[in-house]
C-alpha cells in the first residue's frame, strides 16, 4: 500500500500509485483540531475520488479533545478507516505531544484510540515507530496497548523517533510486534525495492507493506511487487514511453485538481522525483522551476524522450 506521506500523498499521487496496485492509500496527516475547524487548507487535504478508494484518513492530535469535532466532519466524507499518527517525528509536532511523542506515553495513546475506535464508525488504525531513541525501544508495549484499544490494524516504521528517516531499519523489532499481535501489522522502513520489500516479508513476517519513498518518481513499484508476490514474475521497469506518460498524467492531475498555477507548483518535486538519476537534466529541471504554464511544462516533458533511453531503472 502507499504509506501516508505530508505534502506528498495528494489525491493525484493517489490516484498515480492506485492506477499501478497501491491497494489501500491515506491522506497526508491531519490535525484535528484543523478538521473539526473545517479549516479552507484542510478541505483540501480531504479532497477524494471516486477511483480513490479505499482510503484512510490520517489523524494527529495530542490528546481526545477535538476528536468528536473531527469525526462529525469526516462522517460527511466517507472514508473507509482512519489511521491515527504515532510515528511523526518532526519536532513542531512532537513539542505538543503528537505524533510520535505519544510513543512516550503508551497508556495515553491507548486511552486516545479507545476513543477513536468507540466513535468512529469505520475501522481504526494507528502507525507508530519502534520507540523515541535506542535506549527506549517500546513498539511491543505501545502495541498492546493499542491492540487493546480495539484497533484494526497496526503500522510500524521500523525507526525510532532520534532517528527520524536516517539509519538502519529494525526489521528484528517489527518481526517481534508482529510475534505478539493477533491483528494485522504492516511493515514501514525502507521498502525502496522488490528486493528490499521481500527482505521485509521475509524477515518480520509482516502481514503487508506500506511504501513511501521507494514511491517517489517510481510508482511502477506497485506493479513489480505485485507481479512478483502475486505471480511470481520479474517485470521490468516502464518503457520510455510509459513512464513519460504517467509524468504527463500525474501533471494532467494536479493542474485538475489545483488549477494551472498552483498545480504546477505542486508538480515540481514530482518532476524531480521523476527524473532522479537523469544525466545532464540539470538545464531541463531549471526550466521546469522557472515556467507556470501547462503547454510549456508538457514541451518540458516531451523532451524527457532525449534522455530516456539512459534512465537507470530502465537500463
Ligand atoms: C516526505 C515524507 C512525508 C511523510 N509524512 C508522513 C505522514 O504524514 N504520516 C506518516 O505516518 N508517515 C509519514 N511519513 C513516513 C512514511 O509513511 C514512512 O513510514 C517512512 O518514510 C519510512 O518508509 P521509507 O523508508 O520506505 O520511506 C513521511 C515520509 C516522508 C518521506
């Protein structure tokens, strides 16, 4: 599945990842206090599809009390779960008790799903970290007590808090949640490959994945994981012609759902994404930051043919 990503996971990128197997998806998260506000930027953040299910709603809050608000609002959306963020390491977020700071406070995380999963009228989901740093690794007890709670099913990034994206996977801590569970646990950290998303199968016994970064520029990640574990095929990269298409697609999205301007605005780290690892793309990317206009962006794009044939997943 495609794991929640801020300011990444919009309903284009969405839509993008689904179009090649990401099977469950989840909206960048979102305060909920923002959501019981109906703030205008959170409105937009709740911004669905039809073709955009099934899809979770990521909450983050520090404790229960905008939480009712929140839900009355999301009861208008129909979304399919919510996932409660325990896993945010940012320190804007974690200085007011959220996100993974809640890790701290396992008692209190537990006492906030009980609530969740009491009011909401979907299943509940939580996603946190092996624990804050090295020396206060506690997944399995923060585990349990979400279990506890009722949840549905658990996400961990297998990376402490101090660590925040840097370092080494713990894919032995994830294995010994998923050892002590009787709910689903989905595998986060590092699944930037088929072969490192088999290594995270293989090693936690994991009941799903959940990519991020291995996503970005790359959403054919889908479809070779699935070829592979459904079928047992090794599929190769997108052809040429593809993955300029999917570019041209992913941008189509986003000026539709954003307008010409600010969609292009959003669609520039996507075209940096897209084009890693592209000599000599330099000229082209300053190009692509210096223009606001479609019919421009997509002659951009239409000159990814001169380098296609040297992009390193298709080689
Ligand atoms: C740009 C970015 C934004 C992220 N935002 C969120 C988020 O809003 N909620 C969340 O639970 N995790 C978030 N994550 C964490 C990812 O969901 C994932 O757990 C983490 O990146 C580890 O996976 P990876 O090593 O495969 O990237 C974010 C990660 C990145 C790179």
């Amino acid at each position: 599945m495609l794991a929640p990503m801020a300011g990444v996971s919009d309903l284009p990128f969405r839509l993008i990842s689904r179009s090649f197997g990401a099977s469950l998806a989840f909206t960048e998260m979102i305060d909920v206090r923002a959501i019981s506000h109906r703030d205008k930027r959170t409105r937009k953040m709740l911004m669905t599809s039809p073709e955009d299910r099934p899809l979770g709603v990521q909450l983050l809050a520090a404790d229960e009390k905008y939480i009712a608000g929140a839900l009355d609002v999301l009861a208008e959306h129909n979304f399919d779960l919510l996932d409660f963020n325990a896993a945010c390491p940012t320190p804007k977020v974690t200085r007011k008790g959220k996100g993974a700071a809640l890790l701290r406070e396992p008692r209190k995380l537990g006492a906030i799903l009980k609530i969740l999963v009491d009011c909401a009228k979907v299943p509940v989901t939580v996603k946190i970290r092996t624990g804050w740093d090295a020396d206060s690794i506690n997944a399995r007890e923060v585990a349990l007590y979400a279990e506890d709670a009722g949840i549905s099913a658990l996400f961990i990034h297998g990376r402490t808090k101090i660590q925040g994206y840097s370092g080494t996977v713990d894919y032995k801590n994830i294995k010994e949640v998923k050892d002590v569970l009787k709910i689903p646990v989905i595998a986060s950290g590092d699944n930037l490959s088929l072969s490192l998303i088999k290594r995270m199968f293989d090693v936690t016994a994991c009941d799903g994945v959940a990519v991020a970064r291995g996503a970005l520029g790359n959403p054919w990640i889908f479809r070779e994981a699935i070829r592979f574990f459904q079928d047992g095929v090794h599929v190769t990269g997108p052809t040429a012609d593809e993955r300029i298409a999917v570019i041209r697609k992913h941008l189509d999205l986003v000026i539709k759902y954003s307008g010409e301007e600010r969609g292009i605005g959003i669609f520039r780290k996507f075209f940096v994404w897209y084009t890693k690892g592209l000599r000599g793309i330099k000229p082209l990317r300053d190009k692509a930051f210096r223009t606001s206009k479609k019919d421009q962006f997509l002659d951009i794009i239409e000159e990814l043919h001169r380098f296609e044939t040297r992009h390193p997943s298709t080689s």
